[in-house]
C-alpha cells in the first residue's frame, strides 16, 4: 500500500500537491485554516482538517491530523513582518505533536532566504546568513526537524515560487531606480516544485537538504524586461550597475547528484 500523505497547508502550493499526489493513487490529508475552505478540498478527495497554529495552543484538529500518516510534508512559511520567535514557537508545537504522534517521515518546505547575504554561487554546502527575522525563524525551524534522528527529515529550500496567477514581474512592473538589475533571478515554477515533492516521495529521497532553484540563471533586467514585454506591462526600471556582479546564484548539487531533471521552463507568460 502506498503511504498516506499529510499536506500542512493546502494553500498556492499544497493545494496541487495534494491533487496530483491523489492522482498518483496515495491517500492525502490536507490542513486549511480557512474553515470555508474545507469542502473544497473535501470535493478534491482530499481527508480536510482545520488547524491553525498559534504561538501558545493549536486550534483544530491537528493530532486528527497526524494520525495514521506516514509522511508529513510541512508547508508552513514564516509571515514576512513576524516576530522572532512567533513561527518558531508554531514550529516547536507541530514538533512535539510529531514526536507524539510517532511519525518518522517529514518533508520541510523551506525557503531559499535563510541564504541571505550570502554571495556568489551557492550550494546545499554553503553556511546560510538569514538577514531578516522570517529568514532566522525558518532556518531554526528547519535545524528543530533535522537535528532529531530518529527522524527522516528532507529539508527542500524552493528560490522564488512562480507559476498561475503567480510571477514576481507583476509587482516589479512600473517600479523606477531597481538597483539589482545584475543580479541573476533564481526562481522555480509551481510545476517543478510539485515534480521535487512528489520525486522525493516516490525515490525515497530521505534526510536530504535540496536547493528547488530552476537551473538557468539569467539577469533580471533581462528576465523581468522580457516578461514584462511577454505581458504588455510596463518593464521595472533598473539603474545601471556595474560588470561582474552576480548577487546569488543559488544551484543545486543535491539535485545532480540524484539525476532530477526540471519540467517547466521559466520562459513563460503562466
């Protein structure tokens, strides 16, 4: 039999997880906090439970939840302008509800931010300097799970999400004296971030740390001009740099090593 699959948080991401991973014959729980969301995914086959995570307590059904799963994929992200120890505390809760729980099998979706002012090109190997409170929270979140081994805990860092109703370019559009034109985007569809997900599942890709970043790496005067032309939107407006610098350029060893191959080009108007 299959494993049965938990999704904590079926949101622009965990929703089409969910789905594909249903098409792919598992049987999926899925978390929403959102009550009005729950027969949504309840007609989408998927087993609905409300949990929301607070600082102190849990409202929900979040032990329901957990019950009977055999993997758990966390899809969870620090809100931006959070405390320091908000999401960390929520973390904390969810982990010692595992431990309870007894599960063994988790998936930590991550964020490539806990890099932070690292430069130049990066890897699964290079040491993380989060510059931003949400970058530190999901940093410390990711060693909670990580650093108990009696779990097997795969740890997936994703660049900028893009995909439907999705692109970065559709905020940059019309902005004046951007002073990061030379720096390389670093972005990954919707589609292949699924691709990652449901490949670690199904190759048992256990106790990893992988860097979900698209392998090309174009500047982002050019990417965004052209998007934003691709659009009819007006292009973001960058002041002119200075040859050679690169910013990050986040790629992925874990990922070659275990021969992956990406789906969707980022060379699209989705």
């Amino acid at each position: 039999m299959k494993p049965r699959i938990g999704i904590l948080g079926c949101g622009w991401l965990g929703f089409p997880l969910a789905k594909r991973f249903i098409s792919m014959d598992h049987r999926v729980s899925g978390t929403t906090t959102t009550r009005a969301n729950l027969n949504i995914l309840s007609n989408e086959g998927i087993l609905a439970y409300y949990v929301e995570l607070f600082n102190k307590g849990v409202k929900g059904s979040l032990i329901d939840f957990l019950k009977d799963l055999d993997i758990l994929i966390i899809n969870v992200p620090p809100m931006r302008k959070s405390k320091e120890q908000n999401y960390l505390s929520k973390m904390t809760q969810l982990y010692e509800a595992v431990k309870i729980m007894h599960l063994k099998k988790i998936i930590f979706v991550s964020s490539t931010t806990v890099y932070g002012e690292v430069e130049g090109e990066v890897t699964e190997k290079s040491v993380p300097k989060p510059g931003s409170d949400s970058a530190r929270n999901l940093l410390a979140a990711e060693k909670l799970f990580t650093s108990n081994k009696d779990l097997d805990t795969t740890v997936v860092r994703f660049g900028g999400l893009l995909g439907p109703d999705r692109h970065p370019v559709t905020y940059l559009s019309g902005q004046h004296e951007l002073s990061n034109g030379d720096d390389v985007i670093n972005l990954i569809h919707l589609e292949d971030c699924i691709l990652i997900l449901t490949s670690i599942i199904t190759n048992e890709w256990w106790g990893k740390l992988i860097n979900g970043v698209y392998p090309d790496h174009p500047t982002k005067r050019a990417y965004y001009t052209k998007e934003a032309t691709k659009r009819g939107l007006p292009a973001p407006d960058y002041t002119k740099g200075y040859a050679g610098k690169t910013g990050k350029v986040i790629k992925t060893k874990t990922l070659d090593a275990l021969k992956f191959k990406f789906s969707t080009p980022l060379d699209t108007s989705s």
